[in-house]
C-alpha cells in the first residue's frame, strides 16, 4: 500500500473508532446510571409486568404470582447492566487505543515506538476486561437462580433433573495473544526501522 493510502485509510479508521468509542462511553454511562437507579428506586424502575425469564435465546412471560420484583431480581438487573457498562467501557478504551495506533499511521510512521506499546497495553486490556467481564456473568447466573424459581418454573413431567453449567468463553485469551503478537511485530519493525535510519 502507497504511503499516501496508508496515510488517508488510517485517518478515516481514525474518525470512526473516534465515533465508536464516543457511543460506548456513552452507552457506559448510561448503563452505570440505570444501575444505580435500579439499586435506589426498585420497582418503580420496572413497567409492571415486564419481568421475563431470558434463557440463551429463548426469553419466557412469566405469569402474575412471578412477576414481583424481589431484592434479587434487583440484583441481577443491576449485574446485568454492569456488565454491559464493562463492555461499554473496555470497549472505549480498545477504541483509544486503536487511535493511538492509527495516530502514528496517520503521520506515516506505523512503526513507531509507541504503536508497539499501544497494541501491548490492547493485549492487557482484552485479558483484564475479558476476565472480569466473565466473572460478572458467573455473578449473574448465579444470581438468576436466586432471583427465580427455576425448578418450579421449568416443573413439568417431561423433565426429569436440572443441571448447572458454567462455561468460561476463553475468545478473549486470543485476542490477548494476536495483540500481543502484533506487539512484538511492531516493536521489531521499530528496531529494523531505527537501525535502518542509524546506517542512513
């Protein structure tokens, strides 16, 4: 790719990941403010009625004995809408990063000392975000059955037992190593670079 590509492609990826990251601050905020308004106020934040049982992708109406809003059910709202400003947020600061790396191609310089730096601190950050975003789904399973009466709810002759699994989604390990990975290519390219510009 000509410089003057590089250069043009990197300051438009630049714009949209500003946009991007804007929203999910945003988005964050907004999230961490419901929560909190759940934990002050309680019921009145729900529309009467409203309280369903989301399983995977099957989302069940409960009926009028089910649909009081208890201290858990509180609580796992105000989990679940944590987790999404953690997403909100880990996902801001990826876009921040991502710009500090686009800011360096936008100058025509993609392997500058820094680009290596920034991809390490993306590899950090998809670790962290990663592992603790799937800690507070752990909290939430957890608090879902306390919240309902699964067993009473799901009672029915055609089933015969019920079995908890817990499953850890590792896809952020991954993406931790591609960006470490791209972290030692840059910071690489950075050392060829300078020794480059050292015998010019």
């Amino acid at each position: 790719m000509e410089k003057g590509k590089m250069m043009k492609t990197a300051a438009v990826l630049d714009r949209i990941a500003k946009i991007l990251g804007a929203i999910a601050k945003v988005c964050g905020i907004i999230c961490l403010v419901f929560a909190v308004l759940v934990l002050l106020l309680g019921e009145k934040m729900f529309a009467p009625g409203t309280n369903v049982l989301g399983i995977g992708f099957i989302e069940f109406q409960l009926a009028g004995d089910y649909q009081s809003i208890t201290p858990a059910v509180r609580l796992f709202t105000v989990i679940s809408l944590v987790i999404a400003a953690v997403n909100c947020f880990i996902f801001y600061f990826i876009a921040k990063h991502m710009r500090r790396v686009l800011s360096s191609a936008k100058e025509g310089r993609p392997f500058d000392k820094s680009v290596s730096q920034s991809f390490r601190t993306l590899g950090i950050l998809s670790l962290a975000g990663g592992l603790l975003s799937e800690l507070f789904k752990w909290a939430q399973q957890l608090l879902l059955l306390k919240a309902y009466p699964v067993e009473e709810i799901f009672a029915s002759p055609a089933i015969s037992g019920m079995k908890i699994n817990f499953i850890m989604d590792m896809s952020f390990v991954v993406i931790a190593l591609v960006f470490f990975l791209l972290s030692w290519v840059f910071g690489y390219g950075y050392e060829l670079q300078k020794q480059s510009d050292e015998t010019l």
